[in-house]
C-alpha cells in the first residue's frame, strides 16, 4: 500500500507523517480486505517461487537426479499457486467496484 498512499520511499516521512499514512492504509484495506490479501499472498507465492528456482538451478550443478526431481515438482507446484494467486486478483478487484 506504499505505493497508494506514498507514491514513493518512506525515509522522508516524519513520525506523523507515517501515523496518517497508516491510518489512511488501515482504511484503504478495510474497503477490500479481500483484495489487498490476494496481492499479499501473490507476493508470497511469487517470492516463494523464485527461491524454488534458485534452489533448482543450484540443485542442477551440484544435486543427484532423485533431488532435483523433488525440488522440479515444488517449482512446478510452485508455479501454479504463482498462477492462480494472480489470475486471482483481478476476479477480486471487480468484487470491490475497484
């Protein structure tokens, strides 16, 4: 919600600065909770998926094959939850008149 209510870095914002920006984000969450859960369990899947990756790239140099199967299919796993979370946010966003 940085984005909505900052539009920039916080490292210039004062103390109450920060104390209205926040109110004003609890607000904005509490008109589509929903919503603003979809894009922070995106998020998650998303960063959850790139460490699979990374976790995979290394596991192809140096792991053996039964290894390398089990992290493929946590990426493969990893890429759908990736998927839907996303194709998800959209379906909520029009729920909220957003």
């Amino acid at each position: 919600m940085r984005e909505e209510i900052f539009h920039s870095t916080l490292d210039w914002q004062g103390a109450a600065q920060l104390a209205e920006g926040a109110r004003q984000a609890y607000v904005l969450y509490r008109s589509a909770p929903a919503y603003y859960d979809g894009i922070e369990i995106h998020q998650r899947a998303h960063f959850r998926l790139v460490q699979l990756e990374a976790r995979l790239e290394k596991a192809r140099r140096f792991a053996n094959p039964a290894k390398i199967a089990e992290i493929e299919l946590r990426v493969q796993l990893a890429r759908d939850t990736e998927r839907l979370t996303c194709e998800a946010i959209p379906h909520l966003a029009v729920s909220y008149g957003l």
